[in-house]
C-alpha cells in the first residue's frame, strides 16, 4: 500500500480520551448561576470504541429513539442545547447516557 512498511500504518481506531469542561449561565429561582458540566470519557479496548463516538453517537441514537418512541415532539429546529430545556427529557438522555457509562457531572453555584 503506497509503499509503506507494517510498522508506519497507523492502527484504527487510536486509543483516545475525551475531557470536556463547559460552562452555562442560567436564571434559577429569580437569581443567576452557573453551571459546571464536566465529562471525562475513554476508549473502549473491549469494544474498540473510540470516546468520541461515545459521546457524539450514543447521545444522536438516544435521540433518535426518542423521537421514534414519541417521547420528544417539536416541529422545529432542533439544537442540542434544546433537548436540556426540558426536564424529563433531559433525565432520560442523562439515564440513557450513564447506563452507557457516559457520566456528565453537573455543578451549579449561585454567582
């Protein structure tokens, strides 16, 4: 293959770690906070799942199904940022993602 030894292929998928810090201000009991989501995910050796599909494909299918099951109806654009805006929807993306061992800890602090 174009002239490259066993030893210069690069094997796929690569062994990857995913850390993610994000930082949201929002309006709760007529005061502002902000809150922390903070998320450390690792490739999967059994499975030969890279991080980065876990946390862009597992929450895209859990959505899917959602949407398939009639859980979650909106006509509109949908941005990810929507689906947290409700609460039952986001306990159930949030149970779906930790039973995939995707665990997103939240943190909010009254500023």
């Amino acid at each position: 293959m174009l002239g490259l030894k066993d030893e210069n292929v690069v094997p796929y998928p690569l062994p990857d770690i995913l850390l993610e810090s994000d930082h949201v201000g929002i309006e709760r009991l007529f005061a502002y906070h902000q809150a922390t989501y903070e998320l450390v995910d690792y490739y999967d050796k059994e499975t030969k799942t890279t991080s980065i599909a876990h946390t862009t494909g597992y929450p895209c299918a859990i959505v899917i199904r959602l949407v398939d099951r009639g859980e979650y109806r909106n006509p509109e654009l949908n941005l990810p940022e929507y689906l947290g805006r409700g609460p039952k929807i986001y306990e159930k993306i949030m149970k779906e993602l930790k039973r995939r061992n995707i665990i997103l800890k939240e943190k909010i602090e009254a500023l």
